[in-house]
C-alpha cells in the first residue's frame, strides 16, 4: 500500500491512542483531529492521528516548562 493514504474508524483510533470513541469524536468535532466524513461514520488518516500524538507530548519533567 505504497503512496495511499490508511483511513481508521473512530474505534479503531480510540483503541490505538487509548482513549473512549466519545473522545475521538470531540478531537474531531472540535477540529483537532482531520477526519473524512462517509456516509453517518468518520475516518481518521492514519497521519492524523500520528500528528495529534506528535503534537500533544508534554514533558513533565522539564522545569523551565513552569518558568
């Protein structure tokens, strides 16, 4: 499947990020998560939510995080 683009169903997100469909749902209502709209389900890319991840890392050890 080179050059294609993977599409993943709302649990299938959930499943891999752990986290409830409820709260895939909200990341992509809210616009913080890409989703295609087919038919009455959403896809997920699979690079959506590879960047959501990438982008939401905190570190908590870092000290000049609270200065």
């Amino acid at each position: 499947m080179t050059g294609r683009t993977r599409y993943l169903t709302v649990a299938e997100v959930a499943d891999h990020i752990r986290v409830s469909n409820m709260t895939v749902y909200s990341l992509v209502h809210s616009g913080d998560l890409e989703a295609v709209r087919v038919g009455r389900s959403f896809r997920v890319p699979e690079h959506a939510m590879e960047d959501l991840l990438d982008k939401s890392y905190f570190d908590v050890g870092c000290p000049s995080a609270f200065a």
